[in-house]
C-alpha cells in the first residue's frame, strides 16, 4: 500500500502559507481560500505563477514582493525589510537573538527551516516568539528555542510601520 501525499509534500507553497499566517494576524484577515487565492493573484501579477515556482517555491525576494503588495493594496501599517540587511542592522550576535528582538518589537519573520529550502513564519505566540511551520502536522506551533532555523540570512523581516500621511496639493 502506497503512502497517502499530504499538502505540501509535492509543492513549493510554504512560502505563501507563511505569509498566510502572519497576514492573517492583522487586519487583513481573509478565509483560508480566499487569501491563498489573493496569494496566488499576485503571483500571477508578478509572472511566478508558474510550474517550477508551484513546486519548487519562491525566494525571499518574490515573498517580499508579495508582501509588499499586500501592505499596499490593503494600507497595513507593516514595512518589510530583507532578513540579512536588517540582521546585519541591528548588530545582533545571533540569528536567534535577533528574531526574539523582531518579536518583542511588535514584528514577525519568515525565514527558512534548517535544511533550508522551507519557510516558516517566526512571530508572537503566546509565550513568546514562535515558529508557525505549515509543514508540521503533529506540532506545527513551537516555541523558537525549540526551533533550529537556517543561519544563511534568507528571508524577510517586518515591522510594524505608520502609514506615510498622504498630502495632495491640489
């Protein structure tokens, strides 16, 4: 008897579920269905709604993009920075450091398991930073300490952010 495929097990989408999850903290909030299809919207935008991006994902650039136009479209009060810029910002000593500082500022992450290859969302829980990993089916919420994270730099950062006040000469 052959092994029943669960999702996520023949596509590349950990990177969209991971922004899933942390819009879906904001006020963005939208049905499972809906937002994965809002997700799917501005890839297709972008030109990666394609077999290869499918299965084998995107990368922290496109996941910004995505992002990026989300904040937009919707006015969240978020800004998204590249992982390794803002690491390398902040003179942190450790990746880990950093992310806990990211969480008690208010923001989140995604960045890439261990292995690399898969996104995990890393924000608030309810004891602290945690790692929310669509891919985990027994344990997909874990506290961070519990959590070994890829120490490349891939990945985005976000920060909560005022909305620049609009001025129109008119």
């Amino acid at each position: 008897m052959s092994k029943v495929l669960q999702q996520g097990q023949a596509d590349g989408l950990c990177g969209l579920y991971a922004l899933m999850h942390f819009l879906n903290r904001t006020d963005w909030k939208e049905n499972p269905q809906k937002a994965l299809w809002y997700l799917l919207d501005a890839c297709r935008h972008f030109g990666w709604l394609t077999p290869q991006h499918l299965t084998e994902g995107l990368e922290d650039h496109q996941l910004k993009a995505i992002l990026d136009l989300q904040i937009t479209n919707y006015r969240l009060e978020f800004k998204t920075y590249f992982l390794e810029d803002a690491f390398l910002s902040a003179g942190a000593q450790s990746y880990r450091e950093f992310l806990e500082k990211v969480v008690s500022a208010g923001g989140s992450a995604i960045a890439q398991n261990q292995n690399g290859g898969h996104w995990v969302l890393v924000t608030k829980g309810q004891n602290g930073a945690e790692v929310v990993d669509s891919a985990n089916y027994e344990n997909p919420r874990a506290p961070l300490c519990d959590r070994r994270l890829s120490e490349q730099g891939w990945g985005i950062v976000i920060l909560p952010s005022s909305r620049a006040k609009v001025e129109i000469d008119l």
